[in-house]
C-alpha cells in the first residue's frame, strides 16, 4: 500500500513523496532531494536528519527514544515537535504525515 509523505524544505516549497509502509522517513526524504544528511546512517550519533513534524502529527508518532531526544538536543532550530528522520519508521497510519526540514539544515554532501 503507497502512503503519501508531505516535506516542507527549508525555503518552503512542499515536496510530496509516494513510499512504502516499512520505508524510513530519513531515506524517502533523501531520494526525494531534500537537505537531510542522516551523516550517522541512523545510528543516533548525530542530528543532521532532524525534521519538524507537524504538530497535528506529532503525537500520532510512536514516542522518541532517550536516546534520540539526546541527539535533539544538539539539532540545529529544534522545536517541541523535532525528530530524528533516521528513527522513524512509516506505517500505513502515517499517510499524510508532514514533516519540515529546518532552514537550519547544511547537508554537506551537496557541497
């Protein structure tokens, strides 16, 4: 069954994407071309795949590790709705979730 995921890049332009219950959202935002680095590949070293989820979503997700809320403490413009892209695995539930990529975000791999 295709879900259908919402990112807003960091100038605003909404970007939507058809993927897989299963799929990783940090993945699905990376083959849709936006700035999300996931530099760790989703081990929760680091920040740079953080996103914004939006709030009317936010408590539908499953809640964020110790860990990750860690890891957001480090994230660059985070909100009380941040997550980790790498830690979210989507459902068929999830079909119009929409998420921002801070304007803060530098995916180096694009310098």
């Amino acid at each position: 069954m295709s879900i259908t995921i919402t990112f807003v890049d960091p100038h605003g332009k909404r970007v939507e994407t058809a993927c897989e219950a299963g799929d990783n959202l940090l993945r699905v935002g990376q083959a849709a071309g936006l700035p999300l680095e996931g530099t760790c590949e989703g081990q929760m070293a680091c920040s740079t795949c953080h996103v914004i989820v939006a709030a009317e979503w936010f408590d539908r997700l499953p809640p964020a590790a110790d860990e990750e809320e860690d890891m957001l403490d480090f994230a660059a413009g985070a909100r009380r709705t941040s997550r980790l892209s790498c830690q979210i695995e989507l459902t068929a539930e999830m079909d119009g979730l929409t998420v921002s990529v801070p304007s803060e975000s530098n995916d180096l791999r694009r310098m």
